[in-house]
C-alpha cells in the first residue's frame, strides 16, 4: 500500500499570524517607510501621516508588530507563507498588545520568557548579542524556547509565540 505524506499547512503557522482568539490590541496603521513583510517590529510614524508606522523601533520600543492578512494575494499556490508584504502607503494591520509568532532570524537560542532582541532598521526579531542596528527589546517576550536559528530560510523554520506588551502610548 502506497503511504500518502501530506506536509502542507503543519507548521505552528507563519510569522504574522495570530496565536489564538485571546484579547489583544490591533489597530491599522499606514506605512510611511520601505516595504514590511509579516511579524516585523514597526514604530509609530505619526509625523509623516496619521495613524503612521514605519519598519524599526526606537531604543527598543516596539510600537506594533505587522500582522498577516489573508487577503493579499500569494506569490505561489499553494502559499509557502514567506511571499507577500506590505508596501509602502498601504494599510497595515498590527497588533500592539497580544500573542502573535515571529520568525526568529540570527545565530543565538532563546529561552521562553526572555526579552528578544530587534534590529531597529529592519525590523526583525533575535537573541544575537546587542551591537549596531540591534538593540534589547523592552515590551517583546518568547513565549516559548526556540534553539538557535539554522540555515533554513523557508517560512515555516525559526517560527515562534511572542508577547507583545504596550510600553507607552
């Protein structure tokens, strides 16, 4: 008898994707800044346009993460989940306070309950050692260990449950 594989749609989910239906804060902003893929740190950006964000954070603070939306249109059927963003002057869904999986990008493990780390310029997530762009988070927290990151760069590797809290307003 033939044994039948199916490895489609297994993974936790994909960066960007909520965890569950528990409470959290999202709200829509509108991007200011270059392209954003799904589960990257965004900061507020209310100087260039109202309800602003741009890809980053500032000193750590993130102010919101993107969150992924089914209605953008996917570069493969079926969808690998790495292959669609948002582009700049777009409404983009984010949430500022909940549970949401990132990827976790860099060479280091992390522990659940640590503080990631966030590279103010591109807007991922590590645990690398902070130096340059990348700098300790203040209010984004592992739910859930993941060991260090490999060289898989599909969209389903290093993906992990993180907490976002609101810092400020």
């Amino acid at each position: 008898m033939t044994i039948q594989s199916f490895d489609l749609y297994t993974a936790n989910g994909y960066a960007g994707d909520l965890v569950d239906s528990g409470p959290r804060v999202v709200q829509t902003g509108v991007l200011t800044s270059a392209e954003v893929g799904f589960g990257k740190a965004l900061k507020r950006d209310a100087a260039t346009v109202d309800r602003g964000v741009a890809v980053g954070s500032v000193d750590g603070d993130v102010f919101a993460i993107s969150q992924r939306e089914y209605n953008h249109e996917a570069g493969s059927r079926p969808s690998t989940g790495d292959d669609t963003k948002y582009y700049t002057t777009e409404s983009v869904s984010t949430i500022r306070q909940g549970y949401l999986y990132i990827k976790l990008t860099g060479s280091t493990a992390i522990a659940a309950g640590e503080a990631l780390h966030v590279d103010t310029v591109t807007g991922e997530f590590s645990k690398d050692a902070v130096a340059g762009n990348i700098v300790a988070c203040a209010n984004v927290f592992a739910e859930e260990a993941n060991a260090a990151p490999s060289g898989d760069t599909s969209a389903k590797a290093n993906v992990m449950k993180v907490r976002l809290d609101i810092v400020n307003g």
